[in-house]
C-alpha cells in the first residue's frame, strides 16, 4: 500500500489518534499467508487497521476495516466484539469511508433529543446484526454481518475472502465477484503499541509518519 492509500486511512481514524504514528505489525509478503502468523504480530493491540489488496484477476482493489477492540476478545467470545467506532472502507478505485449504521442513528436522535423532540423507540432501534463489528477464529475473520453476509471476510490461510453489502455498514460489496482472491493483507497499529512488540522480535518495521 502507497502514502496516498496510508494518508486517506489515517485521515478516517478518530482525531484523538492522530499524535501517534501508525507503524506495520503484519503483512503476508514477510510474515506468511497464516491467520495464526496474523495473530501472533497483532493480538494484543488496538485499534488497528486491517488492509487487504486482491489480485488482479478480482480487480486489485484496496479495502479494509478498523478494528478497535484486540484480537485476543475472541478467546473470551465466540461471537462478535468491537464498538460503534469501528467502521470499514474502500482505497482503491477509490477512498471512501462506510461508518457503523448506527452513528447516523444515534446522531439524529440526539439531535432531535437535544430540540426538545419525542423519540420514539419503535421500529428504529439498533439491532444484533447492526452491531456485528468483527469476529474471529482459526477459521476465519469476518468484519460486519447480518443476513446477506459480511463486509469483508478472509480465511484462514489468508488467500480467499469474500465481500456483502450488510447490515453493519451498508457498504457495497469491495470488489465486483463477492469472492476474490488476495493478494497481501497488512495490519497496521499506533506505534506506540507495536513498537514493544517488534523491538522483542527483532524486528525493523516500516512506520507511517503522517505528519512528514
């Protein structure tokens, strides 16, 4: 992934980010094509940014979804965790965020709370699936959900995926098959979380100074 894809990432994290750097924890082309590789680099940090580019043959689009609870939540959960902040997003063609469907929601009803306005209740009211943020197992990991499938979902020997409009999101599907092909994930974390992490491996990184 270039600066231009890295900077319009950044610019969708939330303000309060943005004294850090972001730093690379894992990408397929040193680390492997392995969830468990995945989650070994990545486990213990949050927020983090999950990239993922698809070969040629699936268009060579640039997609990914910012996760803000650690991967480590899917030892104590068999469902899914995660928070309203999260949301997911498109690089390339072209840059465009897809917040949680129910900040909107919440935004609206705040605004008619904050006029004095009844709000009613019924029939608008935020439910499991619009809260399916991100689960994982050994299988898999899977980012939004609902009856027509999932934002975006890799396997396990990060080669395959797919990718739904749903209702978490309401994104478009990322590439125009559903099923595609990948060709590289990369996470991306603050540095200052990972930089522990690599220093024990030995590791030098590449970092995201989005201030040069």
């Amino acid at each position: 992934m270039d600066d231009v894809m890295l900077g319009d990432m950044w610019a969708y994290a939330p303000d309060r980010l943005h004294l850090d750097n972001l730093r690379l924890a894992f990408c397929t082309w040193k680390h492997g094509y392995n969830i468990n590789m995945l989650y070994s680099q990545c486990d213990d940090v949050s927020p983090m940014f999950l990239l993922v580019k698809t070969t040629s043959d699936t268009s060579g689009r640039v997609f990914g979804a910012y996760i803000t609870e650690p991967l480590t939540k899917r030892h104590s959960t068999r469902g899914y965790f995660g928070s309203g902040e999260s949301f997911v997003f498109s690089l390339d063609p072209h840059s465009q965020k897809f917040d949680w469907v129910g900040t909107e929601k919440m935004r609206v009803r705040a605004l008619a709370l904050a006029k004095g306005e009844f709000v009613s209740d019924d029939g608008d009211d935020i439910n499991k699936a619009h809260s399916f943020f991100t689960q994982a197992n050994n299988d898999m990991i899977m980012i939004g959900g609902g009856d027509s499938g999932h934002a975006i979902l890799i396997n396990s020997d990060l080669s395959e995926g797919s990718t739904n409009k749903n209702a978490t999101y309401t994104n478009p599907p990322f590439v125009e098959q559903v099923q595609f092909h990948i060709a590289d994930v990369e996470v991306w974390c603050l540095a200052s979380d990972v930089g522990t992490i690599m220093q024990h491996a030995g590791e030098h990184t590449p970092v995201y100074n989005h201030g040069s």
